[in-house]
C-alpha cells in the first residue's frame, strides 16, 4: 500500500516465526536501501477480518 504520513509503504506479511521477521527487515534494510521501518504484530483477529477491499469503482 502507497501511503501518506511519515512512511511510504505499508507491507503486510505472514512470517514462520520472530527470527524470519528479523531477517526480512534485515534484508530490507541491506538490500532494498530501507532506513527506517515500524513493526506491529498481530496477536489475534476480529471475526471477519482481514476484509476484502473495496471495489475499484467506488469513487467513480
């Protein structure tokens, strides 16, 4: 996702464990030039969740 505010980018990801998060960011940071990320965990979800997105017309 293409954002506003202080970062660019948002990625959503599933990972085996804390260690693979680790190194994921790690090659984010050595390969990809990415200075700075911000890492939330999710711990359990809403019945219904994660939604679809919008339809691609609905501004129109």
């Amino acid at each position: 996702m293409h954002l506003t505010g202080r970062f660019d980018y948002q990625v959503r990801l599933r990972c085996a464990s804390i260690d693979a998060l680790d190194q994921l960011l790690r090659n984010f940071k050595e390969q990809l030039g990415v200075s700075e990320t911000a890492t939330r965990l999710v711990l359990s979800t809403a019945a219904g969740y994660p939604r679809q997105p919008a339809p691609s017309n609905l501004g129109s």
